[in-house]
C-alpha cells in the first residue's frame, strides 16, 4: 500500500490517501471530499513519483491537485 499526498497547484496541502494504485487514490480522494470522478490527469504519475489531476466541485468549480507517492521509510 502507498500513501499519496494531494497538494492544491499553489502547494497548499489538502490531504493523504493510503492506496494499492494511482486511481484508487484519486478515487478515495474525491469520494471523501465530495469531488467528482476526476475528468482530467497527465495519464500515469511522471516517472511513477509525480502526477497532475483535476476534480469539479459541488458547485461545479474545477479544483486541480498534484499528487505524489511519499515514499515510506
């Protein structure tokens, strides 16, 4: 299992999710915050580190994330 930490664009911290994959995380994330599916990525983390998606809020707004896979030590 991973922990991937989701960071609004600005770098502003918005929450970490525990997840077997990269779309399960995403998932998770947008389930507990009320998020839609999200409706656009750059496909598969950046050299399985890195990642860029964008979810649409309750009102409609788009609301874009970077998430990344913290590695455990």
């Amino acid at each position: 299992m991973n922990r991937y930490r989701f960071t609004y664009l600005d770098g502003r911290f918005a929450g970490t999710v525990f997840a077997d994959e990269f779309i399960e995380a995403l998932q998770k994330f947008g389930q507990a915050n009320y998020l839609t599916e999200p409706f656009s990525d750059d496909g598969n983390p950046d050299e399985g580190k890195t990642a860029k998606v964008e979810f649409i809020d309750s009102e409609g707004n788009g609301i874009g994330y970077r998430v990344r896979i913290v590695e455990e030590d």
